[in-house]
C-alpha cells in the first residue's frame, strides 16, 4: 500500500492549502490511504468538528493528534462518535475516544495508533506500556494489511526507542509534535519505515508555526506576563511522509514530501 502521513497542520492557512493537496495528490501519487495530524489546525490549538469533517471530505482516511486534542471543547461530543479521529491512546481510562482504530480501505486494512510520549510531555500513561496493546490490536497479516503508529513526542531518544521497539512488528512509525522536520528517515533493521518528526505543515518563517515576535518574546522576557501565540500566516509548506509497504505489510520505503513555502524540495515522482 501507499500511504501519505501529513505532520501538525498548524492554523487556518496551512489547513486550507493541506486539503487542496490532498485532493490533487491522491490521484497524482495513486495513494491508498492519507493520515493526517490535525492537533493544531484550529487557530494552532486543537482542532474542531467541522475541520474534522472537512478532512475527511476531501480525502483523508484518518486523523490523529496529541496534547492539544481538547482545547476546543466541542470536540468531545465529536470524538465519542467518530472513530476514525484519534486521541493518544496513553490517556486514562475513561477518556472520551480512541487512540488506535482500524479503516477497510480499497486496498486493505489500515491501522493507525496514536501515542504521546512521556519526556517533557503532559502526564499521560508510561507509552513504553502500550506497545502490547498495539501489537495485539494492529498484528500485520492477520488484523491489518498496513500499521502506522503516529508518536506524538518531544523527545528524539524516546521517539527512537519506541521506533525500535517497534520495528519489525509495524509497517510505519511516525513522529510528530516539534514542528521540524527531521532528516532520518529510514527503513530500521527489521522492516519498520521511521522518522522521528515528519515536521509540521505550516508557516516555517515563524517559532514552530507561531508568530515570531510573541514567541520571541517569551523566551526574552519571561519575567513579562505571557501574550498569547498566534499563527504565523505566512506561505505554508506542506510536510509530510510516504511510506510504501510490500506483501506482509513492512515497508519497503519512506520518501518525505515538502510542498511550498520556505521548505519546498521534493519531486513527485
Ligand atoms: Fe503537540
């Protein structure tokens, strides 16, 4: 299967250019399935019912997120009917949504997880305790034909332990949450495609998505009472990650994608 992985779409703007991607790359690239990170795409805190429903109109199989996922409200009552928009699955027992699902596609079964990582994160669950969980639930060849486990983390050991723990049991393993991109994208010894931040799609002329000047601000001045970070509303590029499996469900490469803006690299064949 081929499968696009868009990293953190942060605000208005980069939401706006990731949807008319998505229409013309599903066809462009004959992709089988798009997963998208949505944590900051509402103003670059959380995201709403209404961008979730726009998502999945123009083509995006599923969508996942991170530590923003409630800062809109109304996204519980949302999230508690829809299974195919995801919350880290580490949160406590009793959180409202999923933090993993499987999609019949076309092609095949598509799993994707969801999981926040525990260093310099909010307090979630140990992730390193989830893996069983996971494995159990998205077993390739037997449960799904394709596993992707979005890893929503700031630390890059933690990510990279996970990637390894991981590997060879998963078809992808995915960072997202720092907003830049990394360049170590890989196929691990064991078949698994890593990366350990696909990067946002957003601004890059601005402090990981927001306004340069406040978020400047609060490292200069953090004396001063914190002014609220907006989106920076410059050209967005679009970041991403493709990966391709093979029969059996490992992959068989991983490509990233960088489509305008300050990032733009990548040819599309
Ligand atoms: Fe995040």
């Amino acid at each position: 299967m081929k499968v696009l992985f868009i990293g953190d779409i942060v605000g208005r703007r980069a939401r706006n250019y990731a949807q008319e991607k998505i229409i013309e790359l599903k066809t462009k690239l004959k992709l089988d399935a798009i997963i998208v990170n949505v944590e900051n795409s509402a103003g670059g805190f959380g995201v709403t019912p209404s961008i979730c429903d726009d998502f999945f109109r123009v083509g995006a199989d599923v969508l996942t997120t991170g530590n923003h996922i409630w800062d809109k409200r109304e996204i519980i009552s949302y999230i508690t009917k829809n299974d195919r928009l995801l919350r880290p699955l580490n949160m406590i027992e009793g959180t409202p949504g999923l933090g993993m699902t499987i999609v019949d596609l076309d092609a095949g079964k598509i799993g994707v997880a969801n999981i926040m990582t525990n260093l310099f994160m909010q307090k979630t669950d140990n992730v390193f305790d989830k893996i069983p969980d996971i494995l159990e639930n998205l077993k390739l060849k037997k449960n799904v034909d394709f596993s992707l486990i979005d890893i929503h983390g700031e630390a890059s050991s933690e990510k990279m332990a996970l990637g390894n723990a991981l590997d060879g049991k998963v078809t992808a393993v995915v960072g997202t949450h720092t907003h830049v991109p990394t360049a170590d994208y890989q196929i691990l010894e064991n078949g698994t495609a890593y990366i350990t931040d696909v990067g946002m799609s957003g601004d890059y002329n601005s402090i990981i998505g927001m306004n340069k000047k406040d978020a400047l601000n609060r490292f200069l001045f953090p004396q001063n009472k914190k002014s609220r970070l907006e989106v920076s509303n410059g050209e967005p590029t679009l970041c991403g990650v493709i990966i391709e499996s093979e029969i059996g469900g490992l992959s068989k490469s991983i490509k990233p994608l960088r489509i305008g803006g300050k990032l733009e690299q990548t040819n599309l064949e």
